[in-house]
C-alpha cells in the first residue's frame, strides 16, 4: 500500500510554530503574498502550490511570526 506522505510534517511544524490555528493563519498570509509578487525565501521548494512553499518556509525558519497589533494596510478583510 502507498501512502502519501506530507511535507513538511505536521509535527515538525507543530516545532516552530505553538498552535495550528497560528500555523495556518500565517502560511495562508504568506501564500496570498506568494500569489501577488512576493519574493521566494528558498530555492527550491518541494510543493509547486504557495500554501506548501509557505509551509515549507516555516519548516525551513526563514518565515516567522510575532504576536502583537496588525501593522496598518494589512488588516484582514
């Protein structure tokens, strides 16, 4: 039986970032600005979709986030 296995893992994600609700929010905010014009943090990346390059820039720590106020302009919607 094949699996599917995902990159980066869950857990190893769960290491850099401390909740899943975090973890989402900053790679979907990443892969929004991937999608416009953003400048890649890596390489190479292992996913062709911006979700997993995000994901795989937090895996790699080159993407972090910090608790605090929304900078003005990047409110959400």
């Amino acid at each position: 039986m094949n699996e599917l296995m995902l990159y980066p893992s869950i857990d190893s994600l769960m290491t850099k970032i401390d909740s899943k609700y975090s973890l989402v929010s900053v790679a979907a905010k990443r892969a929004r600005k991937l999608q416009i014009d953003a400048k890649p943090q890596l390489d190479k990346y292992v996913s062709h979709k911006n979700v997993g390059k995000a994901l795989e820039e937090i895996h790699a720590d080159e993407l972090h986030y910090r608790l605090g106020e929304v900078p003005q302009g990047e409110e959400l919607e």
